[in-house]
C-alpha cells in the first residue's frame, strides 16, 4: 500500500509540475497514473479536468470534473 502513496504523490506532483510548464497533455499521462495509483483522490480528477479544458476537450473536462464531484462528497 506504501508503494502505491508513493507512485500516486510522485506521479501526481510530476503532474502539476507540468501543468505549470503548460504541457498539458504530458500532465493527462501523469494524473493517469496517479489516478490508476489513488482511484479516490479528487484533486487528480481536478487537475486532470483543468489540462483536458486547457486542450479544449470539454466533454471529458466535464466528466473529470463530475468525478472530482462525487469524490469530493465523501
């Protein structure tokens, strides 16, 4: 399980480092990874929501923000 906070915190620090640097679709592979890693973390989904906005891919944008929603809740 350590494994596994680990690979999600790496992966997702990667992601936002790279959504600063403006390289949006590189982020998307990293939040992919942190999310296979922490399925529950909303701020993943957040964050992957706004580089898939930034793409201008606005269905699947709303969708990660939908899935930040529900998350979020818990």
């Amino acid at each position: 399980m350590f494994s596994r906070k680990k690979d999600y915190k790496s992966h997702f620090e990667k992601g936002v480092a790279l959504f600063n640097e403006r390289r949006y679709s590189e982020m998307i592979s990293e939040l992919n990874e942190a999310i296979d890693a922490n399925g529950e973390s909303a701020e993943a989904y957040f964050y992957k929501g706004k580089a898939l906005e930034e793409l201008k891919n606005y269905g699947a944008a709303l969708n990660a923000y939908t899935t930040t929603a529900k998350l979020d809740r818990v």
